[in-house]
C-alpha cells in the first residue's frame, strides 16, 4: 500500500520517537490556591523511567506522590515544567492506550456483576478479545458472575487490575495496588508484574507497604516536600542509613567503655550504641567490625543485619518509626 508523503508526515507527526523513555518529569511543579495562599504541592521533580523498569515511588503523606501521579496520567497539569509519556503528553498517551492506571480513588459500577464490568470496559477500549485474557491473568475467572458490590476489597483491587491491562498498555501506574489483598494475592500480583516488565511493560507503584518496595522493586524514588530526595537502586538507598548493623553480647565482668572506644576508633565504623552488654555496630565494613568482636574484644551471639528501606526512608524523609 502507497502512502502519499503528506500521510507520511501525519504518520510522523503522531508517533513518539522510537527512543522515547516511558516516563519523563522535567522540571514539575504544582501549586494550588488554598485560603492561606499559594501552595506548592510539587516543588520541582526531575524523573526518567526507561521501558520494562518496575519502580518504587515513595514518600510521606503530603508528600506530593498522588499530585505528581495525577499530572503522569493527565488529571492535571503543571503550574510548569513538562511530563512526557513514550514522548507523548500524558493525555494523548491516555487517549492512545499506552498509559493505564490503578488508583485508590473512582469506584466500581456496584451492580454489575464482575465480567459485566469488564465487558463495558472492553468496548470503551475496543478490545473485547482481550476480555478472556484479563481476566485469567488477574485471576478473576471464578468471580465473573458474581456483582462487584459482594467482592472483598483486594478482590475489587484485582477487578481494577483487569481494567488497567484491557488496552495493553505499555506504562502502568499503580497507586496503593494491593491494598485489601491477603499475602498470596500480593505475592501472584507482583508474578504477573515482574513477567510484564520482562515482556517491556513498565511499572511505577506508589506503595506504603515498604517491605513490598524492597522486594519488588529494581528502583526505589524516594520524594518528600514535593521534590525528589532520593532515587536510585532500591538496595543501595537500604545503604544509606549507614550500612550494616553488627549485634553482639560483650564479656560480662569486663568493663565496657573500653570495647565501645576502640570500635569508634575504626575507620569503617559510622556508630556504635550499647544497651547493657549488647552493642550495636552501625558502618559500611561489617565484616571489620565483626573480626574485632570476635578477635579482639572476646564478643559472643554475634549477628549482621542488612539496614531495611524502611529505615532508609525515616532517615531521608525525617519521619518517625
């Protein structure tokens, strides 16, 4: 079939460059009216996620996390700065199918029963074919005639999911996605997203189950009044908080001002807390600070901890445990 060269350059025009990364924040800001003034929900965020990446997107409440998704997915806009997605806006990549999300927020048609729903779904997408698909890969066959006002929360999360996946989109943006789910539920979810980002799909979730982060999650963004505090593998943000914790049990009948001065003596050692004869080591060389224990200060019940997210993000974000 000939194309004429201005249907060519129509072509052109429509298409995202074929090196286009899936997400692309530059320079974001946000700011709302409020009756005390101006607030600034996003306060400059710079953001890349390449194709097939499955990223963390983490922050305390008010930290700009559901204002910076809503503008990815086109709800709204900057105050300046620009999102694209595939190098399209947000909008035109939702009108195309290739941006699909998961959010906390917009309901369920309750009366419908499970399939009825995705069906309607299916036709607004025009992809009826895919219904079948959806839904055993969300494992929601066994629910279909049942109406979603009878399903429990994760069950609905997972009717959610089904919708997301209708117009095979290549970005999915998922906000609190297995929230409601019980532990098998969680664990077959992120299956299916780890065999998506390995077929190309990418994935940014914004989660409050850290443990989740740490254990799905190849990068972690960490975000906090509204800008990016950190972002980069999700096991070297763990490192941040100062490395490994070494714990062991000190000699008893021997003084232990004199243990703990020689363990902050070591170069590789950040801190050091005693809690009667029980010392915590904290630094990027465990393995020094063990020998030590051991070798030198006759220690016993000797144990090395791996620092978790979790302590990464009181650390960054300056919240409380």
């Amino acid at each position: 079939m000939k194309t004429s060269p201005s249907t060519t350059n129509q072509q052109a025009a429509s298409s995202p460059p074929a090196s286009a990364a899936a997400l692309r924040l530059q320079g974001v800001h946000k700011s709302f009216h409020t009756n005390q003034g101006p607030f600034e929900a996003v306060a400059g965020i710079d953001l890349e996620v390449g194709t097939g990446e499955i990223v963390a997107f983490l922050g305390p409440n008010g930290a700009g996390k559901t204002t910076t998704i809503d503008m990815m997915l086109g709800l709204t806009v900057p105050t300046s700065g620009t999102i694209t997605v595939f190098g399209r806006t947000p909008r035109a990549a939702v009108e195309a199918g290739e941006i699909s999300a998961v959010l906390q927020t917009g309901g369920l048609l309750r009366d419908l029963t499970v399939r009825e729903t995705v069906t309607a779904i299916a036709a607004l997408h025009g992809a009826k074919e895919r219904i079948d698909t959806v839904m055993e890969r969300t494992d929601i066959m066994s629910l279909a005639k049942r109406k979603v006002s009878k399903c429990s929360g994760g069950e609905q999360q997972r009717l959610k999911f089904a919708l997301a996946l209708l117009p095979d989109p290549r970005l999915l943006i998922l906000d609190e996605p297995t929230a409601g789910m019980d532990v098998s539920a969680r664990r077959s979810f992120w299956a299916t997203m780890r065999q998506d980002a390995v077929a190309g799909r990418t994935v940014l979730f914004a989660t409050h189950y850290l443990e989740e982060a740490q254990e799905f999650a190849e990068r972690t963004v960490l975000i906090g009044a509204g800008r990016v505090l950190a972002d980069g593998p999700t096991a070297q943000l763990r490192e941040m908080t100062g490395g490994r914790v070494v714990s062991a049990l000190l000699p008893t009948g021997r003084p232990t001002t004199p243990a703990v001065q020689a363990l902050r003596a070591v170069d590789s050692v950040s801190s050091v807390r005693l809690t009667g004869q029980r010392v915590l080591v904290t630094g990027p060389d465990s393995d020094a600070a063990a020998r030590m224990l051991l070798n030198e200060l006759g220690a016993t019940d000797l144990e090395i901890t791996t620092p978790t997210l979790e302590a990464a993000f009181m650390a960054l974000t300056g919240e409380e445990s």
